[in-house]
C-alpha cells in the first residue's frame, strides 16, 4: 500500500473517531458538528501538520552559520538520496532524539534536539540523520506527522467529550451519553494503536534506508543503542505523546505518557540493532 493511500485510510479512520464520538454525546446535531470538525482537521493536518509538530516542541529553524557541521552531514546525505536540502531544526530538549517532517520531500524538515548534538558522536549522528532523511525519500513523513496531529486532537476531543458525557452531554434523541463516554475512554486507545501499526514497520524500513545513505550501519546500531541507554531516562518537558511515533526512538514524556508507554509505537530496539549488524555481516 502507497503511502498516500495509507494516509486517506488514516484520515478516514482517525476521523470516523470524531464523528461517532459527537453522534453518541450529541445525536446528529452533534455528528454534524464532528463532520465539520474532523474535515477542518483534515485539511489542517495536511497543510499545517508540519508547523504544528515544530511548534509544539519549540523547534527553532537554525541557519548554516548556526550549525555548519549539521548542514554539512545533512547536505552530503541529501545529495546521495537525491533529495531537496531540508530545512534543519533544533529542539530545546535535553532529551536525546530526531525526527523529520513535512508534506512531502519539497517541504521536509529534520529536527534535532540539543540533547543528541552532545551525545552522539559525529557517524552517531550522521547515522540518525541518514534515518530521518530515510524516512523523507520514503515519504513517511506526511503520514506520521498526521498521525501524531490528529492522535494528539482525538486525545484532546476525548477528554472534552468525557467532560460532558459526565456532566450531562445533550439529550437531543438519538445521544447516548454512557456509550459516549465510553467511546471517549476508548478513541485514544484506538488512535494509539492505529498509529503503532503504521509507525513499526516504517522503522525498519527507515533504518535500512538511512544505513545505506551513510554508508555504516553499526554507527546507526550505535547511535540506536545510545538513544535506547539515555532517552527514557531523560522525559520530554514538551510536545505530546501522540506524536512519538515521529520520533527515532520511543520518547518519555514527563506528562501524559501512560499511553505511549502502553502501545509501543516503535519496533524493539534490539531487533533494529540487530537487522543493522546483519546488513554488516551480509
């Protein structure tokens, strides 16, 4: 399946929350209302979802002069993908970790966090940078940064719609409050398992791509393996949990993060290491 089509069956299915979690709490007024909702959604994730994951961890654009040897790694692999040069990102988490982004390669951006610059060395890095333009040359990145908006909306409508199941909701016919308030406990779950199911087979695919790009897939295995040491030690101050399956690693999040620890949206780390080391001994 393309991931354009995996992106619609995302839409479609993420929105389908929204609409059955307004028809239950409001009857069809309140379907309406959510069919407006997740269109407007829709059509913000698509155009915006890139500038609303950046500005939810605080990511400031940095230029060449700022960061040569960033540009630098970023340029070189590019230019072995035959990529655009993305716009490149700093996040201020010490929290070691990466993520792309973007509605497609023409409008991708790479982020990083102050944390991974100073752990990682240089191939370290070279290799995560390699896997997130991987993710960028095998257009992920449209659908992930979907998935983390829309995932981080329905958590955001559920907690609303929870709210007036329990106090009241409308009794307009056809509502049924109990069902809505289960609905709303359940929509969250189901988005973070949606997510995980797009998200791990993605890595895999990211890894070998960014293994190849940088030419040296034990310094992506040992980036890997530093990443899996220190980034759950350290939880995200920002950003939301729905939108981990962005990231290189699964983050820690210092609030909300029950769900994303229970549903997994990566791969084991140590079956990722391992696939790595294998392409070494092939």
């Amino acid at each position: 399946m393309t991931s354009q089509l995996k992106t619609i069956l995302l839409l479609g299915i993420l929105s389908a929350f929204v609409v059955m979690l307004g028809g239950l709490l409001g009857g069809r007024g309140g379907m309406i209302f959510a069919l407006g909702l997740a269109l407007v959604m829709n059509l913000g994730s698509f155009w915006y979802s890139d500038k609303i994951v950046l500005s939810m961890y605080h990511a400031r654009e940095t230029a060449y002069e700022d960061a040569p040897y960033l540009h630098d790694i970023v340029a070189k692999l590019a230019q072995r993908a035959q990529l655009p040069m993305p716009r490149i990102y700093i996040v201020p988490e010490e929290t070691p970790n990466a993520f792309a982004t973007g509605r497609d390669p023409e409008h991708a951006a790479v982020a990083v966090t102050e944390g991974i610059l100073r752990l990682l060395t240089p191939e370290q890095l070279a290799g995560v940078l390699a896997h997130e333009m991987g993710h960028v040359r095998n257009r992920d990145i449209l659908i992930q940064t979907i998935a983390g908006v829309m995932g981080s909306a329905i958590v955001t409508l559920a907690n609303i719609f929870q709210f007036t199941a329990i106090f009241g909701g409308n009794r307009e016919e056809g509502s049924n409050p109990l069902a809505g308030l289960v609905m709303a406990l359940l929509a969250p779950i189901a988005a973070s398992l949606v997510q995980m199911a797009i998200s791990r087979s993605r890595e895999y695919l990211a890894d070998e791509t960014g293994a190849a790009l940088c030419g040296d897939p034990l310094a992506l295995a040992g980036a890997l393996e530093e990443l899996g040491r220190v980034s759950g030690q350290i939880p995200m101050q920002s950003g939301n949990p729905s939108t981990a399956q962005m990231f290189i690693v699964q983050p820690a999040f210092a609030v909300g993060d029950n769900l994303s620890r229970l549903f997994s949206t990566h791969p084991p780390l140590t079956e990722r290491i391992a696939r790595l080391r294998a392409m070494v001994r092939a």
